[in-house]
C-alpha cells in the first residue's frame, strides 16, 4: 500500500511514526493510539533516518528540535479545532491534505461535527485500510483529491460541505512542499469557499530556515527523498493578510500555548535575521469590510 504514494506523501508516515512516539511518552501532549499502526515499518525506517541527521552522534541535537515542532503543533492544533467547535462558532472541519491525520477517531467531538479529509485517494486507502475497524466519533467525509491539480471544490461541496457556514481549516505540514506560487493560490482558494469569521491553522517555515547551514543536512535528506522544502516565509501574517485571512503567528517556545513546556532551545530575538524560524499561525477568514481578528480562537 505505500508503493502507491509519492514521496511528499510518504513523508506523512514520517509524521505518523512521531506521533506514534509521543504517545508512548509518560508526558505526552497527546495520544495517538493509531499513529503507529499508520506509520507502520516505512514510517519508523523514515523517523530512524532522520533521526541520525538531527543526532548525529545519537546523544547532542545538531539543529533545533524538529521533531518538538511537530509535536507542539499537534497539540496546538487540537486545542485550535476543539476550542472552535466546543464554542459553537464552528460545526465544520476541513484538513487540507490531510496525511495521517487521525483527529477524527481520537479526539471526542462535540454532536453534529462533520469532519472533512482532502487528500489523494492512495493515501486515504492507505488509512482506511489501516484503520477500517475503528470507528470516527464525528461525521467524517473524505474527499479524493489533489489539491494542487485537481479541481477540489466541487468534490468538497458534493461532500456536503456549506461554504456559506463557518468552518474551521487546517493546513498542517503542507505549505512549505509546495511551490511558491502554489502556495498564493491554494489560500486564495480556500478564502474563496470559507465564510467570514472561519478560522485556519496552518505552520509555515521561515524563509531563512531553508538556507540556514544547521538545518541544511535535513533540507538535503527531504530532497533525496523526493521531497525537497520548497517555500518559507519570515512574514506569515502578511503572507495570510494577502489571501484575506487576520491571523497571528507564533514561534515555539514562546508562551504557553506555542510550548507545552516542549521546546528545548532559546527562542531568538524577534530582531535577528540569521536564524532559523518557523511559525504556527492561527487566525481567522475576514469579512467583506473586516479587517478584525474577531470570532474563532487564534
């Protein structure tokens, strides 16, 4: 079954083996007891590669701690969906590309949740086939598709999707695979099918992360597999602002919800342009003449 994804989507079963890790964690920020079966020896063999280039000697890290930052960002990213829908600001979920995810099946969600996954149709067979005797705890609905070439829109809306009601969106280890200009009109594309006052989530990647020495060893092993970091940005909330979303953007390690206590390495001074950054963002899609970061949390 994984012979049939390609190497950016692979990297999702990188994702799902470090997730599959957290959970074995005494203090863990979440449990995923389905990571490791999505992972499965692919995925391990992935984490165990790019743990030799993060540590090379297997004791001292080489770069910042790469894999806190996903797992931060899980974590971050439930309290943004359940935060959302438990307010009763939001009934709909999306999960563009949505990998491994397994939100759906592990979180408690309030009644009348309808969860939608976009992904290609081998990686939603991939955890559909993992994952068939477990049952979702929302309404969920997947949606095969690309969302770089293919005409997604259309298939989202037959799967009951209402863009005329406020949704909740999340962008999770996609933006920095995609071209540039791939990245400007996937925004603008979701602007254009969410209401005023959804909110989005997403991580983007300093731009100065990519071409930073520490982190070159890593940016290197991504590109033999296939599946080469194609976009940062130093600047997130202009870059959402553009597209007509009212967001902030927060880095690791500072304040409680961007930490969890997780992040091992000083946070630079916001005045340094020689580091390596990246960023989670939160926020929400502004109305016609707004230009406020009311509604949904962020």
């Amino acid at each position: 079954m994984t012979d049939a994804l390609t190497a950016v989507e692979r990297t999702s079963l990188l994702t799902a083996a470090t997730r599959g890790r957290e959970h074995t964690r005494p203090d863990r920020l979440y449990s995923d007891p389905y990571a490791a079966r999505l992972a499965g020896d692919a995925g391990l063999a992935l984490l165990t590669e790019a743990g030799r280039i993060i540590r090379p000697d297997g004791r001292v890290r080489a770069m910042v701690s790469t894999p806190d930052f996903g797992v931060i960002r899980t974590r971050l990213f439930d309290d943004f969906l359940r935060a959302g829908t438990t307010s009763g600001r939001a009934s709909q979920i999306v999960l563009a590309a949505s990998g491994m995810d397994t939100r759906v099946y592990r979180l408690p969600w309030p009644p009348g949740t309808r969860l939608f996954e976009i992904d290609r149709p081998p990686v939603l067979a991939h955890k559909a086939e993992r994952l068939r005797e477990v049952a979702p705890r929302a309404d969920h609905r997947t949606v095969p598709a690309d969302l770089v070439t293919d005409d997604w829109e259309p298939a989202l809306l037959a799967a009951g999707y209402d863009p005329a009601r406020p949704s909740l969106w999340v962008l999770e280890g996609l933006l920095h695979y995609l071209p540039p200009a791939e990245v400007h009109r996937l925004l603008d594309r979701v602007a254009a099918v969410t209401a005023p006052g959804s909110g989005i989530a997403a991580d983007v990647a300093g731009a100065r992360a990519l071409t930073c020495e520490s982190m070159r060893p890593l940016w290197e092993l991504f590109a033999r597999w296939g599946s080469p970091f194609r976009f940062g940005d130093d600047h997130p909330v202009e870059l959402f602002a553009r597209h007509g979303f009212s967001v902030g953007a927060t880095e690791p390690g500072t304040g409680d919800t961007a930490a969890y206590g997780r992040w091992p390495d000083p946070v630079p001074d916001p005045s340094r342009t020689d580091v390596a950054r990246g960023f989670y963002v939160r926020g929400t899609r502004n109305g016609p003449r707004d230009d406020s970061r009311d509604g949904l949390p962020g």
